[in-house]
C-alpha cells in the first residue's frame, strides 16, 4: 500500500473536439518517474477518458496556452474537494502570476531538479506557491519516461534529446523557455529510452534535433551511429532545420537509423519575410536555392513544411506567393496557417506594445491562441478581412483533391519512390480535413465578424 497518491492529467486544449491522439505526455512521464516510489502515480489522460475528480493527495496540469483554461478548471473541481493542485508545462512558466490565481502551486521552468523539493515540502507540510528553476537543467538529469504508467492506446512513442536553442526567432518560445543554450542528454540514454519504448514508431520531440554547430552535427550523427549499432529498429520523425539538407551523411546516417521524416520551419517562400522581423534570415539561403525537397527526399525521408502567413513583411499577394513557393519549393506535404503571437514570444510582446493585439482579455481570451482558426492581431500590410479571406483562398488551393493529387505526383517524381508519393497522398487527405474544419471556423469568423468593435477596442 503506497502512502500517498498523485494524479497528472493531459487535457485536450481548451473548446476543441477530441481528435487522435498519437503520443504520451512526454513531461507527465517524466514527473512520475522523479517521483517517489511511496507514492502511487496515475496519468490520465482526457483523450482516452473523460475527465473527472478522484481521490489523491495532488493533482499536477501540464498546459500549454491551449490548455490552460481547460486546466483552471478541472484544477478547481479539484481544489473543491480539498486537494492541492500543481501546475507546470510553457503556460505556467510564462503565466506564472495568472497560473498561481487558479493552483496552489506553479512549477516555473524545467521540473527535473525541483519536482523532489516540491514533494518533499508537500510531505511536510512546507508547500510553497512557486517552484522556480533558476538555471537550465543539466540533461543527464532527465530520467527515462515511466512507459508502464501510460495508457496503452498510443500509436507512436515519443522521447526528447536536447533543449534549447539560440534561433530566438520573434515567433517561437523555445528561447524563451530554455534558453538559447543548446543542452543534449547522452546518446546512451537516449538509445536505452528508445529501446525500452513499446511503441516501433517514435516522434523525436527536439526543437532541433541536428542543432547548429559541427560539435551538435557530429554529435547528432554519433546518435544515428548508435541507433544502427544497437540494431534498435524503430522508425522515427523529427523537426530540423535546413541545415540538415547540407550534409549527405547526415541524412544517409539518418535514415539508417530509422528517419522517414522531418519537419522544417521553412516559415515563408519571401526572402523579405525571412530577413524582417521574423528574424529567420538562415532560411534565406536554402529558399532562395529550392533544391532541399529533392536533396532530402533522395535518401528516403520525407518534408513536412510550415509556412507562416500574415507577417508584417506579407502584402495581400502572400497567398499567391506562398502557393507559388510551395510548388517551387516541391513540398508535398505543409502546414500553413497565420501568424499565432503565442505568451513569452517576443512577437507577442511587440505586439502588445504596438496594441495590435485583438484578443487581451486574459486569461479568458486564451481560448482563442491555438491553431490559427481566428486572427488574433491587426496585420501591417493588409486587414484582418483580407488575411481570412487569403488564408481560406489558400487553404482551398493547397487541400483540393487535384491539388493533393498533382503534389503526390510531384513527389514520385521527386524522391523516385511510390512509396513516399503514397504517404504525401494520404497525409495530404488527413490534413484536408483539418483544414475543412479550419476553413468552417474562419467563414463563421467572417460571418459573425466583430474585427470592427475588437480594432476600435485596440485603437481606443
Ligand atoms: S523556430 Fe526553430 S530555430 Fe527558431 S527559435 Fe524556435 S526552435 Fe530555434
């Protein structure tokens, strides 16, 4: 019989429909690992079951921003019945004031080298409201996910090797959570963790998997080398910069060691867009270029793109480029959606200070800061009008069934293999639907539109 028992939920962001869900709560696995043995830990989580209150000692939330009202509330059923109540994850740590308004406690940052302290003050009665990481956590710390307190449904594995990164792109909060120091954990841990996994598919959940330096590179290939040695067998994504088309034993390692795919922030086919305030000029290179579908894709790994819509450099013809990009570029398979001014961004903080801002009535108005289905600022080169209706024009472009069909061919001919054709077809209908679901929401946007009451708000 364990003396005291802890619950960690994973809730779906907030107002959305359950969708599938592929992966575990990688940080939840992590916390119950650093807790413990005396302790009973269950994970729950609100994509296989409904929510609900139950007996325990402590309830811990991990949120992102599309999370957090979700987690404010069933932290208050929670708190309800007397039971103290511990927020983490990027929200918390960005929105610790408004976090501590709704939980008794807020793990601010990374949880490896606080989570024993903030047991330990539980245990005695010595809870304090803010658990605060200092300085970034040495990653031979981070322990291995306890898989068996999983629920059994996930599809795919999920691990994590480095943190940080010193991109400080305006748009992205990775700096702002961990730092521009680019940490790794130790291949062997790494391979040992991917190893023990259940699942034969895994998402490598790094920012940046191959890092920048040649040290990070080699060290990245040192990964691949081992991952073939110890024949593990798995196959894996990833998300990398473009960097990584540059290095033809990188990607051959690679997809020895079980990559099928890749992730690029491409954020934008406009030099101009790179080189502004986005602060992405590394990509200028490699857009200019156009060759890094093709230079990938030959040693069997597929690209995924994201591309950003609505940047200040973006003029009302940033639809058309971005189609145009995307057929140059030969990406068979891309996200696209406007620009989200995510909490801890520098974005967000220029766009406060600029009052561009549409949605500010926080914490409620964080409802909205999730896929991009409602514009959330007043864009520099056109209005708001304008970018839905561009992004809905694009949207119809790029997941019309000819469409699909033309970038699956495209991609045959690019990579030489059906196979991955095959794939970019079948990934490009699940998407359409997505983008269904995002194009329904943004004529409803248009339909009830209060862009006129929420700009005179901002304007004053
Ligand atoms: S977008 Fe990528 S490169 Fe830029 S800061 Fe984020 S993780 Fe780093």
């Amino acid at each position: 019989m364990k003396k005291y028992k802890l619950v960690l939920w994973n809730l779906i962001p907030f107002g959305m429909e359950k969708s599938d869900r592929k992966y575990p709560p990688l940080n939840l696995g992590i916390i119950a690992s650093l807790t413990p043995p005396h302790w009973e830990v269950v994970i729950r989580d609100e994509y296989f079951e409904e929510f609900k209150t139950e007996p325990c000692d402590i309830v811990g939330f991990t949120a992102m921003t599309s999370h957090a009202l979700g987690a404010y509330e069933a932290a208050g059923e929670f708190k309800k019945m007397g039971i103290v109540t511990v927020m983490g994850g990027v929200h918390a740590t960005i929105c610790t004031e408004e976090a501590l308004a709704h939980v008794d406690a807020v793990i601010k940052g990374e949880a490896e080298e606080l989570w024993g302290e903030f047991i330990g003050d539980f245990e005695n009665n010595q809870l304090k409201r803010l658990y605060f990481c200092a300085k970034p956590v040495n990653l031979n710390k981070v322990p291995k996910q306890a898989f068996h307190l999983y629920n059994s449904n996930y599809q795919w594995g999920i691990v994590q090797t480095t943190r940080g990164c010193a991109g400080n792109c305006e748009f992205c909060v990775v700096t702002s959570i961990f730092g521009a120091t680019y940490r790794k954990r130790p291949i062997e841990a790494v391979v040992g963790e991917i190893q023990d996994m259940p699942q034969n598919r895994l998402f490598i959940a790094d920012d940046n998997l191959i890092g920048f330096s040649n040290e990070d590179h080699n060290r990245f290939k040192d990964l691949c080398r081992l991952l073939i040695n110890k024949n593990v067998n798995k196959i894996w994504i990833t998300q990398v910069p473009l960097q990584f088309s540059d290095d033809e034993k990188m990607m051959d390692l690679a997809y020895k060691a079980g990559c099928r795919g890749v992730f690029i922030g491409i954020e934008s086919g406009s030099v101009e867009v790179l080189a502004g305030k986005m602060k992405k000029h590394m990509n200028v290179k490699y857009v200019k270029e156009g060759n890094f579908v093709e230079k990938i894709n030959k040693h069997g790994i597929q690209v995924f793109g994201s591309l950003i819509l609505g940047n200040d450099e973006d003029g009302k013809d940033c639809f058309r480029l971005t189609y145009s990009a995307i057929k140059r570029l030969k990406l068979a398979m891309v996200h696209v959606s406007p620009l989200v001014p995510f909490p801890g961004t520098p974005l967000f903080k220029r766009l406060i200070a600029e009052n561009r801002l549409l949605y500010t009535d926080f914490p409620n108005d964080w409802r909205y800061y999730r896929k991009a289905e409602i514009i959330l600022f007043k864009p520099a080169k056109m209005n708001v009008q304008e970018l839905n209706e561009g992004t809905l024009w694009l949207y119809e472009k790029l997941f019309s069934l000819s469409s699909i069909i033309s970038r699956a061919i495209s991609s045959y001919f690019t990579s030489g293999n059906l196979k991955t054709a095959m794939i970019a077809y079948k990934v490009n209908l699940e998407y359409r639907k997505t983008y269904k679901e995002c194009s329904r929401l943004i004529k409803e946007q248009l339909k009830n539109s209060n862009f006129d009451s929420q700009l005179d708000k901002i304007s004053g």
